[in-house]
C-alpha cells in the first residue's frame, strides 16, 4: 500500500514538472513545434498511437529527421500502465506497449538502422522508462 501511494507521488511529481514546462510538450497539431532551432533535437509524443500507426510514423519522423540534420529525437512511448492487456489473451502485455514495440520495429528495419547511430532508454529527467532517444547519424 506505501509502495503505491510512493508512486501515485512520484508520478504525479513527474507530471507537474512536465506540464510546468510547456516549452517542452509536442503540439501535434503543429509539427514544428517539437523542432528545437539550436540543439537539433526533435521530439515527438506516441501517446494514444496504436502500435501499427505508431510504426509508420516512427519511420516517417527518423526519416525526416535524418534528413533534416537533426542530431537526436526523443520518443515519448508511456509506461503503458494504463494499457489493459488482460482481457484478451492472445495478447502479450510486455510487446502490446509502444516502449517496447517502437525500438523492435526500428531494430528489425535495415533503412531505419542506417540512419541511427544508436537507440537508448531516456533518462528520467526525460521520460524515463516512458520515453527511448533516438541518436543519429549524420547525412
């Protein structure tokens, strides 16, 4: 019981520095809102993406990106706590998440590959287990 209320704390700690920085959140209403004119980063927000739509807009954005020059993209995927997997039993709650689909679906694209130096877990101050970074490759 503590170790929930710990992390309804930490979580909702976390979601106020979020919405605290505005300057920070993807308008996906406007694409060019998540360009950053110094740093050369993107990011991208895959919150009520499925895993398929999510697929083919990762390949879009690495794509676009990489050619754009743009050095680095972060992925906001979730944690995937409030994905409900249990009712259908074909299902594998582990691989329904778009945390852990989106860097398999990258891994087993050789185009995409090719335009990634790297894919990593972000650190917390980013999303933690809720976002990856995608670093890559210059053109």
């Amino acid at each position: 019981m503590i170790k929930k209320l710990e992390e309804k704390n930490s979580d909702k700690k976390d979601w106020d520095d979020f919405i605290n920085s505005p300057s920070q959140i993807f308008d996906k209403e406007n694409p060019e809102s998540g360009k950053s004119k110094t740093s050369r980063k993107y990011r991208f927000d895959f919150h009520g993406y499925t895993i398929e739509n999510a697929n083919k807009k990762i390949k879009e954005l690495i794509s676009k990106c990489y050619e754009d020059g743009t050095s680095e993209i972060l992925v906001i995927t979730g944690k995937g706590k409030h994905s409900n997997q249990d009712d259908n039993v074909y299902a594998s709650k582990e691989f329904g998440l778009l945390q852990n689909t989106l860097p398999e679906f990258i891994k087993n694209n050789e185009e995409l590959k090719s335009k990634i130096k790297k894919v990593i877990k972000a650190p917390k101050e980013y999303g933690g287990e809720g976002a990856i970074i995608i670093k890559l490759k210059r053109l």
